[in-house]
C-alpha cells in the first residue's frame, strides 16, 4: 500500500471483530496527523485478501495521478480499510445461456454452497436440486426454504416487491424467474407489486432483453436467479446494518481521535451502500462520499421519486456530506445482469428499457442519481481533466468510456475523480 493502512473488520452486525484494529488506527492517526482519512469499504464476493488487493489497486490509481490534482501534494492521506462479511455473488461475464441440464445443475449447486449461508438450509437446497425440473413440490419447498433466509423486511424504494417475493405463490414467482421475452400483457399478476431495487446495476444482455431463447427458460436457472435475489436482499440489509451499526461509530471515532482531519467515504457495490447508510448515521462530518458503481436504487438519494411525495432511503445525504457526493455509472456494470427479470415481473414492469433511466426499478450504479435535488451529470474524464466540484452537489459520472465493468473501479481516470472530489472538499 503506497498510503498509510489500517483496516477494520465488522461482523455481519457491525459489531467490530478485533477492538486491537481500532488501536491500531489510533496509533495511525497519532504518528502521521493526517489531513485527510480516505474510508474504503468493498462490495460483495470480496475476501479480505481481495478487499484489501482492491483497496492497493485503487490507492495506487489515486498515489499515480496525485501530482495532477491541485493541492494534492500539500496534503497528508492515510488510508482505512473496511472489512465485512459479504457474500460471492453472479460473476461479471456468468450466462447460463446454451448450457446443458447438468451444467446448469451443477452450476446451481455451486452458488448454494457459495451464498447460503445456513448449512441446514444450505444442505436441504441442494438435496432439492435433481428434482426441480419435475415435481412442483420441489419447487415450493426450495423456494420456502429460499425465503426463510430472507430478512423480515425491506425498507426503501423495493419494499413493494420484496413483500410479492415473499408472498406470492411459488409458480408465480418462478414463472417470473424463468421467463423471458414477454410483454407487458403477459406479465405474472403479483397482487401490485410496486417495485424491486435490482441491485443498482444494468440491464440484462440483448440476448435475454430482447426476448430470444435465453438464460431463464430454464427452472434450474431460473432456481439460480432466485438464488441470486435472496442473496440481494441478504447483502442490502446487511450493508445497511455494517454501514449503520459499525461503520459509522468507526467515522464518529475518527473524528474525535483527529478532529482536524477531514473524513472521505469511498464504497463500490454494496460497500455504496454501507458507506451512504454510514453517512446518514454518523454524527462527525463527512468531506466527500464516493460510490463507485455502487449497488442501491437510483432513486436512493431523490426526493418524490414516485410523484406521490416518497423520498429515497438517502435522501437527507447530500445535505450531510459538506463536500461533493460523485457517483460512477455505466451500462458496462453486467455483475448482476441476472437480477432484472424477477425484479421487472415482480414489478410488471416488462420491455425493451429493462434497468435504463426509464426503468423505476433501476440502479444507481447504471443510471446515476436521479430525481436528486443538486445533481449534476457529466462523464468520468481522463486524467487531467477539469471537474467543477463544488459542496452538497452530487455529480453522476459516466464511466462508459473507462470502466469495463462492475469492479473495474481501480482505474486511474476512477482515482483521479475521487481525489478530485478530495480535493475541492473544503
């Protein structure tokens, strides 16, 4: 690491693992009296080996384009990584599409043993495996034991649709996992569901978007998929709680143990949300609050997002952070492509815009802020460019130029734009 570390880890109830680690960050903050403390937090599918070679990758970006950034040189950075207990999550590049029966069996099993958590649980799921495809009570039961992981509730902008996941019939919702290419008419009747937060990423590929033979026609894959959903909401309450419950107390200790230091929040994926749930709560100043491709609604920080006066989870944000919010999006983010069938027939919300800006139900880190008193829109720039940022705004980033995909965020035109909103924090 080319900046000062220490790391911290939660649980998954923010409770803090290692008290020894909160010294150590005293210690840090004590022997180099920085003037800025750079708070990195990691998405899902991330070890902590992997969290912190994610957290060097990007540090290193930010270390390379610091002489190009105004005053970078006159400041003293240290660096604290945020551990927590995420959960392995659909790759970048999955697809399901064209593979045999045992394939996608054995690829089912897989991401059970990988993302359900209970062994109980775990184990009578993959009993259920070979049977999926013929017996209906099958079915019920591994979508009954699916929703026993889930929370008891779901607060924010999908609460309509989590209440229809948990309590529709289970051929409803699996026709809704498995079908592609419907239309508006042919949606599943899901007693008005309003709506599903598919994890703040993009639309799924042309082949399953635009209605051919695709991933969900199978109920194996479509077993997959629902997999995948209850894993969503598994990480979105628990990013809440670790942002809320061990994060934030983390900043309000910083604060008090350098109070002169100015405070930067930095999250990619659902560590966005842990991060802007942690801003929410803190009680000590926030400088600036990156979130890098992070992984909650668009409509997070908006305010009448519905037109019926609803606000988002995150609303009173912005207003709390005394620098710039900047927010990275594009349509490259694929991580978790295979949430957004479910999440519009959950939602009968079903056409050729699936996750856009003109979907209700899209993401943050595809389409940026929106509805968001404030926000800007411009495009990531290269190294050198000028932002123009200024304090409480929140800019929205396009990153279809630079950014390939959902952890593609270590690049250096990402390192630039965070040290830029670094930097114009005042």
């Amino acid at each position: 690491m080319k900046l000062p570390y220490a790391d911290v880890e939660f649980d998954k109830k923010g409770a803090t693992v290692d008290p020894a680690q909160v010294e150590a960050v005293d210690d840090l903050l004590t022997q180099k009296h920085p003037t800025d403390v750079l708070v990195v937090t990691h998405g899902w599918n991330n070890t902590e080996g992997q969290a912190r070679a994610l957290y060097e990758r990007l540090v290193d970006s930010i270390v390379a384009v610091r002489p190009r950034v105004s005053g970078a040189s006159k400041r003293t950075f240290v660096v604290v990584g945020v551990l927590w207990p995420s959960i392995q999550w659909a790759p970048d590049e999955e697809s399901g599409a064209g593979a045999g029966l045992g394939d996608e069996r054995a690829a089912l099993e897989a991401d059970i043993a990988e993302r359900i958590e209970n062994p109980t649980t775990r184990k009578k799921l993959l009993a259920l495996v070979p049977r999926l495809e013929t017996s209906s009570e099958a079915q019920e039961e591994f979508l009954a034991l699916l929703r026993k992981t889930l929370p008891r509730s779901s607060k924010g902008e999908d609460d309509a649709a989590f209440t229809a996941l948990k309590k529709a019939s289970a051929q409803e919702v699996l026709d809704a996992a498995r079908t592609s290419g419907q239309t508006d008419d042919a949606a599943p009747a899901l007693g008005g569901a309003a709506g599903i937060d598919p994890a703040g990423l993009p639309p799924l590929a042309d082949d399953i978007e635009g209605g051919g033979a695709g991933f969900f026609d199978s109920i194996v894959d479509a077993a997959r998929n629902l997999v995948n959903v209850t894993t969503y909401y598994t990480m979105k309450e628990r990013a809440g709680v670790v942002g809320k419950k061990g994060i934030a107390p983390l900043l309000d200790h910083i604060h008090t143990s350098a109070p002169a230091a100015r405070v930067h929040l930095i999250g990619h994926s659902f560590g966005g949300r842990a991060v802007t749930a942690a801003a929410l709560a803190a009680k000590a100043p926030i400088s600036s609050l990156s979130l890098l491709q992070a992984a909650y609604s668009h409509f997070g920080l908006a305010e009448d997002w519905d037109g019926a006066g609803r606000n988002g989870l995150f609303t009173k944000v912005p207003a709390k952070v005394d620098g710039p919010i900047i927010v990275t999006f594009t349509r490259n983010d694929k991580a978790v492509g295979l949430a957004y069938p479910i999440a519009s027939r959950l939602a009968q919300q079903i056409g050729v815009s699936l996750g856009d800006e003109n979907d209700p139900y899209g993401g943050i880190g595809r389409n940026g802020a929106l509805k968001t008193p404030g926000a800007v829109g411009a495009k990531l720039l290269d190294v050198g460019g000028t932002y123009s940022f200024t304090g409480h705004e929140v800019w929205s980033l396009n990153g279809d130029a630079f950014i390939t995909g959902h952890s593609d965020i270590t690049g250096r035109q990402v390192g630039y734009a965070v040290l830029s909103a670094v930097l114009a924090a005042q």
